[in-house]
C-alpha cells in the first residue's frame, strides 16, 4: 500500500480548515492509501485558540474576554469539542512545532501532499512556509486544494518553493491561472476536499442527539464578521420573524445586543448539525456555502461574488444567484427555489475529475 502524508491546517479552531483535512484523509483512505496528517502545531498557532487557558496578551485580546465572559463555559467547552475531534477522527504523526523538530524526524511516506485550505495565504495568523514541504527534498511532493485565500495573490519570495512540487493544483481557477503564468507549466483546479465526500458521509458524522428538536431558526456565520456583514445582519434581524443562531465568537463583540441566539459549544459535529437544522443559512465562509449546497440547505452567500473561494464554487454550480452583499433585501422564501439537483449534478463530473486527479497525482 502506498503511504502517503498530508500537511494542512488540521489543527486551526475552524470549522472548514479541520473538516477538510478530515475528508481529504477519508478519500485518500477509500482509494486505497494510507495516509497521515503531519502533525504541525507551530507556537504561534496554538495561541490563537486557547482563551482561558492564556493570560489576555493586548488591550484587545483583554476587551474580547471580559465580552465574552457569560459564555466562558461555552468558550471553553468548544476548544475541547475541536481537540477531541482533532484526536478521534484523524489520523496524525508524532508532534512537530517548528522546522527543527521535523527536520530532526522526517515523517516517512511514498508521497507528500500539501493541501487543502488557505495554507498558502501568507497573511493568515498561523502561516508558515512550511506548509510548501520545505523539508522535503527526496520524495515526490504534490499540491491538492490548496488555496491563496480571498485576495488570490503570493508574495514572490514563495515562488520557488512552489516550483519544486512535482505536481500541482489548487483549490480556484483564478489562482491555477496565476501559477500557469508565473511557472509556465500546468496547474489544475480542482475541488475542495470536503466536496469530495457526499451528504450521506457527512450524515454519518453528524450527531442525531443534536437534531433540531425546536423551532426553525437562521443560522448565520462568518469568520470575521466585519462591518458590512454584520450591518447587513442587523438590518435582517429587524424584518426576521425567525430567531438568528450563530456560533462564532467574532459576532459578539459588534452583535452583543442584538437578538442573536449564540450556541459558542459547537466544534466541527456541532457546527454541520446547525446548518442541517437550519431554515436558512446566511454565510460569509466558503466551508459553510459547501454544506448548505451539500444538505440541500437553502442560502444566501454574503459578498459571495467578490470573495475569490465562493465566487469559484457558486460560478461552478450555476448559483451566483444566491450572492448578496451589505445593500441586499432578501425575503428567505425566494431562495427556496435553488436547484441543487442541479448544482449537485454538475459537482459530481467536478468531484470525479478531482478524484482521478488524486489518484493520477499519487501514482
């Protein structure tokens, strides 16, 4: 059996980042190789997350923990839902957190795979070039997914670290298009991980013990909750006869007083419940646009034409029609006609070109 190893952001606190490395370990698993997750846990990751466990480091880290102090149990019971995910459904090496420690113990492997998610985007919190396998010099290194993040751009010193991958794709067209002309050689698109895996595998994983047992709600979710998505959401609570469910800490401090209902104590099961449950799901997240479309959820994707990831997956599965943005006045109803017999139909020709992509890749 061919052995194969992954680097990824499988450790991030975030729903997608985790989730896809669990299905890309899922599908390199049913076609036939092992694989494992390197387990990098770098210092500066692992200090993002922890909030009651490390002392407040800025006058802003301090404001967000005393917001946030009512649903310290919450908080705290989710770090622990994302490490008992992290430890029970994934496959990982021995620990590694920084460059020494793996050049001191190379996890062995046939092929070395860097991909999915947004480890090439060099202005996230927790980018490291070793997510281009640096250390790898001697055993065929690949690329699948990987994503530049929203703005699609790699600062030119990185370049030569993507000229030594033997094969290369990545997770938006845009991005295959910009490394075809910067390399001059052939750069594939191909699909997210979690696309990979149909609804009835993300069913499996869901918990029937949180299934919605009370009234219908609106979930809504966005990393960052910046200022236009989080006006726009005031302005829909107010003409909202359904209650708003959100799960991301980032929404507190700007949502505070509104009607929102938080559920803090959701990791990654938690989180595909909420939008299985849902009546609708309003998304600023590339991850939670893939699950709606994968439960049939109705949904509206918030500045979905002007992000790079959602743009490519909506333009893909004829969907664009589901983008709004900080000006848009929606009435749920009206997207209840979305054709996922459709879009599910054009993403399977999608998911079987990826797949044989992989297996053509790994060899």
């Amino acid at each position: 059996m061919k052995t194969t190893c992954t680097i990824t952001f499988h450790a991030s606190h975030n729903y997608g980042s985790m989730l896809q490395a669990y299905a890309l370990q899922k599908t390199l698993n049913r076609l036939g190789y092992s694989n494992k997750i390197i387990n990098l846990r770098t210092k500066k990751q692992r200090d993002i997350y922890p909030m009651w466990r490390n002392k407040p480091k800025t006058f802003k880290s301090l404001v967000k923990k005393i917001l946030l102090f009512p649903y310290k149990n919450q908080v705290m019971r989710k770090y622990d839902l994302f490490e008992n995910f992290l430890q029970n459904n994934l496959e990982l090496t021995e620990e590694y957190s920084d460059i020494t420690d793996l050049e001191h113990s190379i996890p062995q492997a046939d092929v070395y795979i860097s991909g999915s998610d947004q480890i090439w985007n060099t202005s996230t919190d927790d980018f490291t070039d070793l997510y281009f396998l640096p250390f790898i010099n001697d055993k065929k290194k690949i690329s699948y997914a990987p994503s530049f993040g929203p703005k699609n751009n790699i600062p030119t010193k990185y370049i030569n670290h993507i000229k030594n991958f033997d094969i290369l794709s990545v997770r938006e067209k845009a991005s295959a298009d910009m490394l075809t002309h910067l390399l001059g050689r052939s750069v594939k698109t191909v699909l997210d991980p979690t696309l990979l895996l149909n609804s009835s595998s993300w069913l499996e994983l869901t918990d029937t013990s949180l299934s919605k047992t009370g009234e219908d709600y609106v979930f809504i979710y966005s990393p960052g909750a910046g200022n236009e998505f989080t006006s726009f959401i005031k302005t829909f609570s107010r003409g909202s006869s359904l209650p708003l469910v959100s799960s991301n800490v980032f929404n507190i401090r700007k949502l505070y007083f509104n009607n929102v209902k938080y559920q803090l104590d959701s990791g990654p099961v938690e989180f595909l419940n909420l939008i299985k449950n849902a009546r609708f799901v309003i998304a600023e997240s590339f991850h939670a646009v893939v699950f709606s479309i994968l439960f049939k959820k109705p949904f509206a994707a918030f500045n979905g034409l002007k992000d790079n990831r959602m743009n490519n997956i909506l333009t893909m599965l004829d969907l664009k029609q589901t983008a709004i943005d900080e000006n848009s006045k929606i009435n749920i109803k009206s997207f209840d006609n979305i054709d996922f017999d459709n879009a599910i139909s054009k993403l399977e020709s999608f998911k079987n070109y990826s797949i044989d992509f992989l297996k053509e890749a790994v060899g």
